[in-house]
C-alpha cells in the first residue's frame, strides 16, 4: 500500500508549467507543522499535481494557502546542474481540497476538490 494524506500550507509560489505534450502540472512545497516537546518545527514535503488537481491548485490556491492532499509517494532520480545524479522522494497527488483560497482568510473554508488518476 502507498498512501499519504497530508495537511499543510503551500510553501511557495505556484507555477503552472506543461510539459511537449501539453499536460498541465506543477511542483510545489508543502510546509507541515509538528509539535515535538512543546516546540513547532516545520517539516517540508516535495509535491507534485498533474492535469485537473494542477490547474485547480494554480487558479485557486497560492503561497500560505492551506491544504490538504493525498497522493503516493515516488522516489525519482536525476542528474542535477553540475552532473551529480540525484534522488529525491516525491508525493504525486491525486487528491486535492482546499482549505482556504485566494481572497480567503485562513478561518473560512472551502469545498473546492479534484481528484485525479491520470499522473504519469
């Protein structure tokens, strides 16, 4: 089984992107809190959406948006900048519902969802 369910708040700002053969998708941050011995530390989670769940996330959410996610996660390698291959842990979400939006404070609440099964 490879499930992740996650709560956090986008950690920067989002850009749509397409890939050649025009598929919608964006990568982005997900800063989680966590209370260890009565301190918060933030614990930051790769993500990336593809198709509806990218453009619903780009249209509607922003930097410091909450959200919550579920998606699998998905190890991939690759070569940085300067020739060092890399690996890097990643949630692909197929699941997306935002918790506050654009023009929203962050005590209002929206059922604004996507899911998606069509990632790569």
């Amino acid at each position: 089984m490879n499930n992740v369910q996650l709560i956090g708040r986008i950690a920067q700002d989002l850009e749509l992107r397409k890939t050649q053969n025009d598929r919608a998708w964006l990568s982005f941050s997900l800063a989680l809190n966590e209370y260890s011995n009565g301190e918060q530390h933030t614990t930051f989670i790769d993500c990336v959406a593809w198709q509806r769940n990218a453009e619903i996330l780009a249209q509607y959410a922003h930097k410091g948006a909450l959200i919550g996610l579920e998606g699998r996660l998905q190890r991939r390698n690759y070569t940085d900048r300067n020739g060092q291959n890399r690996s890097i842990v990643e949630v692909i979400v197929n699941h997306v519902e935002l918790l506050s939006s654009k023009g929203q404070s962050d005590s209002q609440e929206t059922t604004n969802t996507a899911s998606s099964n069509d990632w790569p």
